[in-house]
C-alpha cells in the first residue's frame, strides 16, 4: 500500500513536469532562477520513513534597483515557475539523505516604446541537489541537523536558439558540480510546547563551467542564506493551523566570466515570509506562503524579487497516522 502511493506520487510529479516542458529554459543569475538553497531540508522523522514535498513555486520580478535605489522603470519583468520536488528517506535517528529535483519555466518580457515588445519564455529541468543529513540533537525540545552534499548539473547547460548560445543565466542548469552545506536548529517552548523557534543556514559554493562559450568559463556566484522563523498549532473551530513567519537573508557573490567578476550580478536581501499550513493528520499537511522583500541592496542594476507564493503539500509515509483530535493534544 506504502509503495503503490510512494509510486503514484513520483508518477504525478513526473507528468506535472512533463505537461509544461514545452521549451527549456533554468536559472537566472542572481534573484530569479530555482530557488535551490531555500527550500532544502526536509524535518526529522521517524526511522525507516519516506518523505515527499512536492510544491509550486512563483516568483515575480518587476522592481529595478541601482544598489539600494529603486528605479522609476516599469518596462520589464520577469517571472519563474517553479515545481520543486523533494524525496527524503531516513536511515536512522541519526542518518537521513533528501534528494531536491526542479523543474522550472522562465518568462523575460521587455516593453520598448516604439518597437516590438521583445518577450521569451522557455522551461525544462534544472539542477538537483543530493543531501545527507546528520542528527547531532534530537531531544523532546531541541533538534541540530547539519548536512551536505553536492549541487548535481542535471539541467543542460548548451541551450541554443537559432544557432546561438543562450547567456548562462538562461540555461537549465550550470553545468558545473557545487557543494552544499546546511544547518537546522528548532527548540520548543516548554511553556507552549505547540510553539518553536527554528534557524536555516546554507552555504553554496559554486564550481565552474570551464567550456561555456568558446572554452570561455563561467560561474554562478556563491550564496548563503539564513532563515529565522517561528511557528505554532492553534486549533480553529475543529481545523487545525500551523501559522507560522520567517526571515530570510541572502547573499550572492558576483558571478565571474573567465575568472572576471561580471557586472551586474550579486547582492544582498531580506525577506519576510508568512506561511499558513493546515494539517489532515500526522503525516499529511498543506501549506501557502507570501515572500515579501524588506531590503535589497544590488551589485549594479538588476531586477530584483517584487513578491514570491509558494504553495504544496506534505506527506509522510511508514509513519504511525495521528488524527486531528491527537494532534491538539501534543
């Protein structure tokens, strides 16, 4: 029974990737593309338990900033889709492996008065990312998790159209191996114990395309991202909510182009982020969340995020289900 729906919901993933790769299309160099880093990591669970999260991703681009100045300029946009498809087994109380795939479609559109409005959309499947994760505390209160793992170039990275070669922020993938480093930390309130405080930290350092364009390298900037955010279970009537806000800060490093910091790339963010999540049972939940930037300072001119809703589901399955009336009682 566990198998067959584990394999109905790999089956689903794979056709909801299927119906929009009409075109290829990946990341972009700094504030759109698939967001990788910010979405690994998946929660501890029990042992010899299959996870899945599986959800879609927008994120709207419409602000144009010079460093912390945002200009008057509403003639461009750009818009990435995202399904983001996360598989999580765990080996033990203290081993556990997640395995991040992506697929994304991109949306460029430039208004120029008096000509053409100049629009491109292309889509396919990006990077993954494999971690293995390692329980340094699991407590009634308290959980520390690193992990690692590396950034695997599935997505292509040669994309052409008309014979010529598409910048490296329209590409699929980077065609490069990073690696990855993650942290979690959660306690809970011993005087709420339905309430928790949690960190993110990741650290992505980027490896090069040495053959991007005429044996000309390319990198992605490295990244780091810190996520604080707090969360609790309030019952609502007979529903049972899981509200919860977070931070997140993110720091891009300049890409560079034959070992030469490229202009117009990198910078710093903060985002506020509230989610609400309505639970089933135990192993089954529901959630939708806005992104809303706070400060951004760019390297250079760039576009950067106006607002991002993500919105999935999560499922646990070889877990013992609680129904809703136990669940208001932990």
């Amino acid at each position: 029974m566990l198998k067959h729906s584990f394999y109905k919901i790999i089956l689903l993933a794979v056709f909801m990737l299927q119906v929009m790769s009409t075109n290829v299309f990946g990341q972009t160099c700094c504030s759109g593309g698939v967001p990788l880093s910010g979405n690994l990591g998946l929660p501890a669970s029990d042992t010899d338990t299959w996870q899945v999260s599986l959800s879609y991703d927008l994120n709207v681009l419409r602000t144009l900033k010079n460093g912390t100045e945002t200009l008057d300029e509403r003639d461009r946009q750009r818009l990435t889709h995202s399904i983001l498809l996360e598989l999580g087994y765990t080996f033990s109380k203290r081993f556990s492996a997640d395995l991040f795939l992506s697929f994304v479609r991109q949306e460029r559109r430039i208004q120029n008065p008096g000509l053409p409005d100049q629009n491109q959309s292309t889509s396919g499947i990006g990077d993954g990312v494999l971690l293995l994760k390692y329980n340094l505390i699991s407590s009634a209160t308290d959980v520390l998790t690193i992990g690692v793992g590396p950034k695997i170039p599935i997505g292509a990275s040669d994309v052409t159209r008309n014979g010529i070669l598409l910048g490296a922020d329209l590409q699929p993938g980077s065609g490069a191996w990073d690696g990855v480093i993650w942290g979690y930390f959660s306690h809970n309130l011993q005087s709420r114990k339905s309430m928790s405080y949690t960190f993110t930290s990741t650290y992505r350092y980027t490896g090069t395309n040495e053959n991007f364009r005429l044996d000309q390298s390319y990198r992605f900037g490295s990244e780091f991202q810190g996520i604080f955010g707090v969360g609790d279970r309030v019952v609502v009537g007979k529903m049972l909510w899981d509200p919860s806000l977070s931070f997140r800060y993110r720091r891009a490093w300049e890409d560079q182009v034959g070992g030469n910091e490229l202009p117009n790339t990198g910078g710093e963010w903060v985002f506020i982020n509230p989610v609400l999540g309505f639970s089933i049972n135990s192993k089954l939940a529901f959630n939708l969340g806005v992104e809303l930037p706070l400060y951004a300072n760019i390297t250079g001119t760039q576009l950067t995020p106006t607002y991002r809703i993500n919105t999935g589901f999560y499922l646990v399955l070889g877990a013992q289900s609680l129904d809703i009336q136990q669940l208001k009682k932990q």
